[in-house]
C-alpha cells in the first residue's frame, strides 16, 4: 500500500513532518493548496494524477482535506483505507453560511501580513499552545512576499480558498456513503464541545472506528504525533 495526506486549509509539507517521521512507513503529502482546482472533476483529475495507476491506497487527511478525503474515497476504490484526523464529518450549515465563512477568510487573509518573517514567527508562537522547529520552518514555508504592498502574506489566495470552501459545502454529507475501513480521530469531547459538532458527529455510520484523544485541539497531529502514530498504526495492522 502506498499511503497519501491531504492537510487542512492553509497547510504546506512542513507541517505534518513530525507526525511522518513516527511513522513506520513513508507518506506522501499531496499539496492540494497551492493547485489550481474549480470543480470536482478537477479535484478527480488533479488526485488521479497523484496516485497514478496505485491500486492500494491509505489515505489520510485532516480538517477541509478530510471533508474531500471522504468525498475521493467515495469515488476511488483504489483507497482502501482511510485515516480521518478531524475532519470529514461536519455539516458546515449547521455552523455558517457560505458567505459568512467567506467572509471569515477574507477578513484572516486581510489580517494575516507583516513586515518581516520573524514578525510572522512572532506571533504564531505567542498564540500555540506547543512551539518546535517544524512549527517555525512552517511559518516561514507559508509565506510570500507582496511587493506591491510590501508585506509578507500567506501563500494562500481568497480566490483559490473561496473556491475550495465552496467545493466543500459541494461534498459535505457523504462519510454515511463510506465503504472503506476509516478510522475517525477527534478531540476529547467535553462540556465546552459545541452542539453542531455532536450534532455532526451522529452522522457518522457505526462501521467508522471512532477514537477521541484527550488533550487535544483541532490540530492534534501537530499536538499529539507519537500518540496518533501508534493508532494509525494499530489500524493499519488490524
């Protein structure tokens, strides 16, 4: 088996290299963020050229990747497995419309500039809760410099993010659909956890193998690297 991941919205090939390097097996990331993907017969031609003529397929994906994981999986039967990190389950209605969230994106990406990369740095140590040198090598690997304004910017575009949060809302519903072996990794849920997500969460068929992992955030594989190795691990053998 050759085995994929798809990160979440805004991810780059530094951020799950912690969570890879526990692995006892390679694993290809897939860098969905900076292609030029519309449509979903796009998304299809753009994952096929991927994978190419692979027939065994472990697919793992977290957040906006899992919500198209789930979708791919549903129409490539070469995924046999597939590894959900947060991600592929939420019905996006019951928290925003699309323009709301739109909106969110624009206002983050018209937020998210700065004069030097050691601003940038800066601030997203002051705001995580663990702090590496993957994490900085991250930062610094999502930046662009805009010479027009003379800032640094994320990579991301609000064209290119416009258009894959609105394929989402396009996909969102299908993980009942899944025929695959999934295994489905969640943060702990808890008093504070909000309706829509244990809403969201009663979606999910009975055949999912559903783990939830205390002590973490949204971005667990970037909390939790050694801990959810071991489990992917485990489901891959059994």
């Amino acid at each position: 088996m050759k085995s994929y991941f798809i990160g979440g919205l805004g991810c780059n090939p530094v951020y799950p290299q912690a969570f890879f390097q526990e692995l006892s097996f390679p694993v290809h990331y897939l860098d969905l963020y900076r292609a030029s993907i519309e449509t979903l017969e796009e998304l299809d031609n753009w994952f096929a050229q991927q994978i190419q003529s692979e027939e065994n397929v472990v697919l793992l994906a977290h957040s906006l990747g899992g919500d198209l994981a789930v979708y791919l999986s549903n129409h490539f039967p070469a995924i046999k497995k597939l590894i959900l990190l947060d991600g592929g389950y939420l019905d996006m209605e019951r928290i925003c419309s699309l323009e709301e969230e739109l909106e969110g994106a624009a206002a983050y990406l018209n937020s998210y500039r700065f004069s030097s990369v050691e601003e940038a740095v800066e601030q997203e140590k002051s705001q995580s809760a663990i702090w590496s040198d993957y994490l900085e090598q991250a930062v610094r690997a999502g930046l662009v410099w805009n010479p027009a304004e003379a800032v640094w910017q994320s990579f991301l575009t609000l064209d290119r993010v416009s258009r894959l949060l609105s394929l989402r809302r396009q996909v969102q519903g299908q993980i009942q659909q899944l025929q695959q072996d999934c295994l489905f990794l969640i943060p702990q849920l808890t008093e504070l956890t909000p309706n829509w997500v244990r809403e969201s969460l009663t979606q999910v068929p009975t055949s999912v193998e559903v783990v939830q992992l205390a002590n973490a955030s949204h971005d667990l594989y970037v909390e939790q690297p050694q801990r959810l190795a071991d489990l992917v691990e485990k489901f891959l053998k059994s």
